[in-house]
C-alpha cells in the first residue's frame, strides 16, 4: 500500500478501529449476559473465528503500518507468519461498516459471509451501503 494511501486510509481507521474494539467487547459481553439469563436467541448466535481474525487483522495491521510499528506490510507478514499478499487483501477490511462488523461480532452474518468471500470483497467500497450491498447484509 503507497504512502498516500496509508494516510488516507489510516485517518478513517482510526475512528473505525476504536468502534470495531468496542463492538467486539459489547458482542462478548451480550453473549456472556444471554448465557446467563438463559436468552436461547442470542446464545445460539454462530460467531465464525475466521471471519472475527480477518476483521481483528486487517485493523491492527492498518494501525501497525499508520503508526510505524511496522516498516512495511512485508514486515507486518513476517511478523504474522503469513504472506505479505494476505496482509495486502486482508488490511483493506479495515474500513469494514461498523454494522458490518456487529453482525459478524455477534454471529448474525448471513449464512453466505464466510472468511473467503469477505475476503474475495476487497477492495471495498467506501462507502458503508455499499459494502452491506456487495456483502449480502441488509442494513438496520
């Protein structure tokens, strides 16, 4: 990713990485809260681990590339154990809707949402209609 458009992308990420942290602690905690309270709707939600890494990825390393922890998305691969081509597809994901991000934190995706075709999606539109579009997500 060119110089430019880390700083384009990492001024919008931010914001979207401090959102997708808290969504990720409110799902966890309304899933640990259903348990409790027996609400059998939200325990039977199916939250997908690759789909939640892939969005959990793509943010920290845009951050890690925005803030100069990392030197390059070759060292950010290096780092991960992947290749520097998964971290280039992956990273544009962090700009994902933040209601996007929910569903998938919650487990409410749509059934066809899997990791390969969020994955398949990138590059994404900006525009967070149009994302729920492309993804087969109907907007709230």
């Amino acid at each position: 990713m060119a110089p430019a458009d880390v700083a384009r992308w990492g001024q919008r990420s931010a914001l979207v990485l401090a959102e997708h942290e808290e969504i990720a602690r409110e799902a966890a905690s309304r899933r640990q809260e259903a348990a409790r309270e027996g609400d059998v709707e939200t325990e039977q939600a199916s939250p997908d681990p690759h789909l939640i890494k892939l969005v959990r990825d793509a943010n920290r390393w845009l951050e890690d590339q925005r803030t100069g922890s990392a030197e390059s998305l070759a060292d950010i691969a290096r780092r991960s154990g992947v290749d520097a081509a998964v971290v280039s597809r992956t990273i544009g994901l962090a700009i994902l809707a933040p209601d996007i991000v929910r569903t998938i934190m919650d487990g409410r995706q749509p059934p066809a949402l899997t990791a390969e075709r969020l994955r398949q999606a990138v590059p994404l539109p900006l525009g967070w209609s149009e994302q729920a579009e492309r993804l087969g997500q109907s907007r709230r």
